[in-house]
C-alpha cells in the first residue's frame, strides 16, 4: 500500500479562513517542513505553511513552561475559543504586553495596517475611557509587565503627554509607545520631553527597511528620511528604542542581517523586532502559498543574514514558543556578546512568577555576573531588568552596566485567519484592551473583535451555542 507522502504530527483545531467557523486541523511534517491541513464543510480543503523549520518547530514543544493566570478572567467560557475572549478562564497565559489604544487616527494610510487608521478616522479615545482602559490592565496584572500605548498613531493623541503622565502613575514596569515616527522627526521639543519618561519607558519605532521603495509599498509613502531623523533625536537623548519591522515575502525580508547591524550602531536602540504580515484590516491581497512569511523562515534570515547570532543563541520563548523567538546580546562598544546560547534549555523551563530562578545555577549566575551581568539600569537601582527579560536569568550588575547594553532580536508571529491554531492562540501574551475592559489576545482581537467585526463573530458564537446533554439514563438504550 501507498504511503502517505507527509508525517502526521500533531492535530488540533483553526477556522476556515473564508467563514471563520471553527474547524479540524491537523499539523503534518513534509520535506523538512510544517503545513495545517484544515476541511470547512463549505469552502472545502485548505493547506497552510505553517513553518519552513521543521526541526525548530519541534523545538518549540520543548520549551513550554507552564502559563501563568492573570489575577482575573474578564469573560465567562461558553462557547470555546475563539469564541469567548476577554480573557476567559480557558487562556493559559496572562498579559506579557498589553496594547491600550488611545486613538483609530493616523497621519499614514498604510496598505498593511491591521487596525485599519487613516487621516479620516480621527476619533481620538477620552481621558476617562484611557484611564478605564489602563485600570483594566492594572486588575488583570496587578503590575503589568509591559503596557504599550498604541492607535492608530498614538502621538496625534491632543492629550498625549497626559496619558503618558496616567500610565506612569500606576504600577507599570516598563511604558512603550508605538509610533511611526513622524512626530518625532518633525518636533524636536517633542522627542525632547519624551527622554523626560525614562527609565522605564521606551520607543517602539516602525522602521521596516533601509530603502524608500520598500516603505513605500508597506506604508504608501517615503519615509525613510522620516525615520532617519526621528532616529537622530532619539539618539540624542539616548531614549530607549525598540525598531519595528514589518517583513513581507519577497520585499523586505532580504534585509534582517543589514537591519540588525544598522541598529547595533545606533546608541539609543536596545533591539530589533521582527514581525511577519499579519493577513487582517487592510491587508487583503495574499496568497497563502506565495505570500507567507514564517517565523522558522525569519529565523533563518537572522542566522544567514547576520554573523552576530548561532542556533542556539535564537530559541523559543517558553511562554508562547509557536509564536514568538528571541535572542539576547550585550554589547559594548562595538563588541556583542549573545547570551543566550550560554543558557541551559533545563534552566529556562524553571521559573519563580515570570523569571528564571538563576540562583539555583550558581555557575551560571557567577558567569553571568562577572562578564556583563545585567540587573539594574544606571538611572535607577530600583529598576531591574527582571521586570522585562521574562525568559533570561537575572543577575546583579557591575558598576557602568545596564539596559543601554541590552539587544534583543525578537521575532514574533501573529496568527491570521490561515495559519489560526486554537492551541497555539491559547498561549498568547501579547493582548489588547478592548474599550468595554475586556483583555482580548492580539490575534484574535483584529480578526474577530475589532469595530465592527464582532457582530459577524456573535452570529459564529450562535453557531458554536452550548449544547444541553441528557445524562446518560435519559438516553435511548441502543441495542
């Protein structure tokens, strides 16, 4: 008899990209590679590429820690996921980062934009509804980890800089701002005051490549300029900043290693972020078999592309190791040290709260310590790098050490309508507050809960209703 020409991994459940009814997947190795394979009773077959790695998928598996409850649910489990976010009591993972959105408006119209803001949605969120969206996070989180304020785009916010002032008043670790820049390249009183903000707080920069014709595709318009000088003022005042690049196939994925070596240059930038198209809000055209773009794929373009990292040194996140990759260095001067790599894999699947108990490996800890051990920024001995490296050991640090001398490389995928996993999204750590206070998983939030999308997902739940069962002795005896 005929084999099957693929290994049958794993099975578990996704929605039919079309419909977005909840369907059966299974997950398949072939060729060195990982595809769903998904059946919609109505629009039929579906086969995704899930991973370009197998062996690195399989990896993943190996790096699971166990998920940590947020202090509450916010939503009942009623009709099973993807159906009752908010966080319900069935998600396995609190809130790593947390995106407030204090605006839909946005100076750019760009092609891929998940939330879909432009110039013609310039509806700014009120003061009282930002600061019930910020308290809902604090009662998830007690101390949020990191909280991201985010639109649209944030800075065209008319009350921006009191938001930041709401956000610092309440017992958040780590502030970002995620901006494409443009403010900050045009007012340099304005990327003045935000140095105003540190320690804990940083930039989290759109920066999607090195040349204007790749932005433009992206963004729809040449910005290139735009981030250069935004990224001289925050040089200037050395504020801590994270570059954002949204990679495409084919258009900008050719540039992970030239990205990488340009931000190690950069005084104020502590990493790199790499972040696949995710197919929702105004990216309609894509081909699943052409177009996708996986993180086992951005992985390998860090390790081709750049001489800065080995395999070992870019691994799995435990919390949410399907999604999200990381690679930790130092750097001093012009030398980078990955760190990573010098972590035993055991030693990362140990966790107190969201950190690594480095004390119960002394050789570690003492290594660490005496060649760039990381505990505190120089502005602050309160500050501990703890609050942000939730998967890296901590240790204390020698005088003139601290977060300037962080890089991180972080890739991190968002699941879409194709390459949706029930099983994976159920780990997700990267959420968004929802206006009513609901904290919903980014995935599922631009797909089933944003504007006007979830009256579509209340007919779905309808769909998926609870179903009353008999017990068993009310049940017709079938002989």
């Amino acid at each position: 008899m005929a084999d099957r020409p693929y290994l049958f991994y794993e099975l578990t459940n996704s929605i039919c990209s079309t419909c977005l009814r909840r369907v059966e997947a299974k997950i398949v190795l072939q060729d060195g590679r990982v595809y769903m394979h998904k059946y919609c009773p109505v629009h039929r077959h579906e086969r995704v590429l899930i991973s370009s790695d197998a062996e690195y998928y399989e990896l993943t598996r190996r790096f699971m820690k166990p998920g940590q409850l947020p202090k509450k649910f916010n939503t009942p489990t009623l009709y099973g996921c993807p159906y009752d976010c908010g966080l319900c009591p069935d998600h396995e993972q609190h809130s790593c980062l947390t995106l407030v959105e204090i605006t839909d408006g946005c100076n750019l119209t760009c092609p891929i934009c998940y939330a879909e803001s432009s110039p013609q949605r310039m509806q700014h969120r009120s003061l009282e509804q930002i600061a019930f969206m910020l308290d809902a996070v604090v009662k998830n989180e007690g101390e949020p980890d990191v909280v991201q304020i985010s639109g649209g785009e944030p800075t065209l916010h008319p009350d921006f800089f009191t938001v930041l002032e709401m956000a610092k008043e309440r017992p958040i670790k780590h502030l970002m701002v995620n901006t494409n820049g443009i403010r900050i390249a045009q007012d340099e009183e304005f990327a003045r005051r935000l140095a105003d903000y540190m320690p804990g707080f940083e930039i989290y920069l759109q920066f999607d490549s090195l040349h204007d014709e790749a932005i433009h595709e992206l963004r729809g318009a040449d910005l290139l300029a735009i981030r250069m000088r935004a990224l001289e003022r925050l040089n200037r005042y050395n504020i801590s900043t994270t570059l954002v690049v949204t990679l495409k196939k084919g258009l900008n994925d050719g540039e992970i290693g030239a990205i990488i070596d340009f931000a190690l240059r950069q005084r104020c930038v502590r990493g790199v972020t790499f972040q696949p198209v995710q197919v929702a809000g105004r990216t309609r055209e894509f081909d699943p078999a052409q177009d996708r773009l996986t993180l086992g794929e951005v992985r390998q373009g860090i390790l081709s592309q750049t001489n800065v990292f080995k395999p070992e040194d870019v691994i799995p996140v435990p919390c949410h190791p399907d999604c999200i990759a990381m690679a930790y260095a130092i750097k001093v001067g012009n030398e980078v040290m990955p760190l990573t790599g010098m972590v035993d894999s055991s030693i990362l699947l140990q966790s107190e709260g969201s950190t690594i108990v480095y004390e119960q490996h002394p050789a570690l800890r003492d290594y660490l310590f005496k060649l760039f051990s990381t505990s505190h920024s120089p502005e602050s001995a309160e500050y501990s790098l703890k609050q942000l490296l939730c998967c890296i050991p901590l240790a204390s640090v020698p005088e003139g050490f601290g977060y300037d001398n962080i890089f991180r490389v972080i890739i991190m995928q968002f699941l879409d309508p194709y390459n949706f996993d029930v099983r994976s999204v159920k780990r997700s750590c990267v959420h968004i507050v929802h206006p009513d206070g609901r904290i919903i998983p980014f995935d599922t939030y631009n797909i089933f809960y944003r504007d006007d999308r979830e009256a579509y997902t209340r007919r779905l739940q309808e769909a998926h209703r609870p179903v009353t069962i008999e017990p068993l002795e009310h049940l017709p005896v079938i002989s």
